[in-house]
C-alpha cells in the first residue's frame, strides 16, 4: 500500500515539474495491468500468491520511470 502513495506523490511531482498528462500515464498502466491479472485470477482460479510478484514488479518499474521523470525536466518542443 504504501508502494502505491509512493507513485502517487511522484506522480504529483512529476506532474509540477512540468510533465503533465504524461505523468499519469504510469498510473494508468500499473491500474490496468492489476485488473487484467486481477481478471486473470479469476477466470483460471489461480490463486493471488502466484501471481503477486508480476504486479510488484509493475509497481516497482512506475515508481522507476516516475522517479525518472522527477529528475528530468521534459524538454520542450
């Protein structure tokens, strides 16, 4: 949980650094890769704890891009 508030202030941040819609974009990815593993598990009846490291690892790859983009500013067109 505390992964998740993590991307959330970066996203914030990196939406003020100048950013924008961009820095929403990873959000968006790691919420629908979680539902389709989400939809996944359901459908197979696999249970979550075989699943539970591929979302980690989304998880841990936004807050790598966001950070990214925290320390870069965009450049501009």
């Amino acid at each position: 949980m505390w992964l998740n508030m993590v991307e959330i202030v970066l996203a914030v941040v990196a939406w003020r650094k100048g950013w924008r819609w961009r820095a929403l974009l990873h959000l968006g990815r790691h919420a629908g890769v979680a539902l389709l593993i989400g939809m996944g598990d359901a459908v197979t009846g696999e249970a979550v704890k075989h699943t539970a490291p591929v979302p980690f690892l989304v998880i841990l790859v936004c807050i790598g891009m966001l950070i990214r983009m925290v320390l870069r500013a965009p450049q501009s067109a």
